[in-house]
C-alpha cells in the first residue's frame, strides 16, 4: 500500500512539472472566471485548509507546503487522496496523454473509484471543460456533494442561452439544492428552455415557494422581446389548476408583471384561450399574425 504521506511516494521527482510560473498564471486565469473560487478550493476548505490560495501551489516548496498540510488535515484517507489525485491530474495534463500518474495513485493506494471519478469530474469544471466535466459529475455512484456550485457554474457559463448542460445534470442527479441561488438559477434556465417543464417543476414545492417560482416564470416570458411569440403562446396555452389561474392574473394586473408592455396582451391571449373573452388583440397575438395584430399589440404596448 502507497504511503502517500511520504513526499517522494506521492508525487514524482524528475520530468516536467505543473506549477511553474506560467502554470500558476494559468490556473489563476481560471480562477478569475468563477469569482475566485475553484472546486479544489471548496475541496480544501472543507479538509479545513483555509490558506489563501493554498492551490496552485507555487513551485516545489509551494508543493510540500500544501501536501504536508493535506496530510495533517483530520479529514479521511480518502478524502486526502483525492486531493492529491487532483494534483497529479495536473501533471498528467503537463505530460501529455500516456501519463497515468493518477490512476497510479489510485490504484497504489486503494482509491475508491467514485472520489476518482468526482474529483476528476470538479478538474475538468475548474478548466471550464464542462461535457467532459458532465461525464463524470452525473455518475449514479456520487453523492450530490457540490450539487449547487456545479448548477450555478454551469447555468452561469451557459452560451448563447443554451442551458442543456446544468438541466442534464439536474435530470441525471436529481439533487436536493441547499440554496436558494441554485434552486433559482436552475430555474431559470429551466424557463427560458422550456415553460411546460418549469411550471411542474414548481409545482414539487410548497406553496409559497411555488408561487414564487410560479411568478418568475411568468416574468421570464414577459420580459422576453417576443412575449408574443412561441413562449407566450406556450404561457397562456398551460393548464393551470385554480390557484396558479389566480396567481397568474394577480401577477399580470397588480403584481410586478403589470409593468411589462406585454402583460395586458398576455392577459388577452389567456382570456382567449380559455374562453373568457374574445377580441382581434387576442386571436392575434395567438395565431401570430401580422399588419393589424402587430398594430395592436403596439397600441396594448403603450
């Protein structure tokens, strides 16, 4: 069995080498685009090492420093290994695609597959590598440690509104979200992907924090340029139950959807669709059409 509180046993001794100077700068450059914080971070405060930018450790002292302070943390063996396996993933990144010394690690020291796997799904997230990342993240065999940094990263660094990374990892792992920021982020996105999908996701929440999501569904779509387009049509087509019924109207004339150009539109559209009125405006809005329906949803507007 590796005795990998031993320097020399951990890591090697000769050829190139991560935490040189433009290593660091590179690493820190990542750094810079979560606001500060890596997952090895997280990973390291919870082993209770706390020193400012502990990682990237800065050259071989830098290197010592940190695994002799790892070895002295009153976390688990495991726990400790997959710091360390983390750090040999950034030598086995310097050395090309044959260095294994990772896995080496691993299988010297009895490295249980899934801390592996996590550990090397939280490095690809730190180098913004995120389906690569998503490949070892939504593994069944992990615990959704992490479950809101992960979401929050991944809906924050979504490109072109394109959210199916951070809703594949909420379908694959389920997780419970200990935040309110996560829970709306992924929300969020949910929305401005699909309005039937986050309207029964709200409903999984008690009332007032349904409502809450309820409510900012609705603001997704006013807010949108094209409140009349395919999402609003979507919006006022759902089939609300007696309750969301009421939020919804209560949101479009006197709650803050009322400050929307759109809402009033909004309004008609549901009025037509549910039989409670009828009105050029409305059939309009609904079937898209343009000349006068485009007039009026101007004339509403103002």
């Amino acid at each position: 069995m590796l005795d990998f509180t031993q320097f020399h046993a951990a890591f090697p001794t000769d050829g190139p080498k991560p935490y040189d100077q433009n290593g660091v700068r590179a690493i820190e450059t990542f750094r810079k685009a979560f606001d500060g914080v890596l997952f090895i971070d997280r990973v390291l405060k919870a082993l209770s090492i706390t020193e400012p930018k502990a990682y990237p450790p800065k050259g071989d002292s830098g290197l010592r420093s940190l695994h002799q302070q790892v070895c002295d943390s009153k976390g688990s063996s495991h726990h400790k290994l997959s710091v360390l396996y983390y750090l040999l993933l950034d030598y086995d990144d310097v050395r090309g695609a044959r260095s294994q010394l990772a896995e080496a690690l691993a299988e010297e020291s009895a490295l249980p597959r899934k801390y592996q796997i996590l550990m090397r799904g939280l490095w690809h997230m730190d180098r913004k590598e995120f389906k690569f990342a998503l490949e070892h993240l939504a593994h069944p065999s992990l615990p959704t440690e992490f479950a809101d940094e992960i979401t929050a990263v991944l809906v924050r660094h979504a490109e072109a509104n394109d959210y199916s990374l951070p809703l594949a990892y909420f379908h694959a792992t389920q997780p419970i979200f200990k935040s309110s920021e996560a829970l709306e982020l992924l929300f969020g996105a949910l929305a401005r992907t699909s309005v039937t999908e986050a309207l029964y996701f709200s409903r999984g929440y008690p009332e007032h924090a349904r409502q809450l999501l309820f409510e900012r569904l609705v603001a997704s779509v006013l807010d949108h340029p094209a409140a009349v387009g395919p999402r609003g049509k979507e919006l006022v087509s759902l089939p609300l139950s007696g309750t969301e019924e009421k939020w919804l109207q209560e949101y479009l004339t006197a709650g803050e959807g009322r400050k929307s150009k759109n809402s009033r539109l909004v309004a008609q559209m549901r009025q037509i669709v549910t039989g409670r009125g009828r009105g050029p405006a409305g059939l309009a809005g609904l079937t898209g059409g343009h000349g006068y329906g485009e007039s009026r949803a101007a004339k509403v507007g103002r």
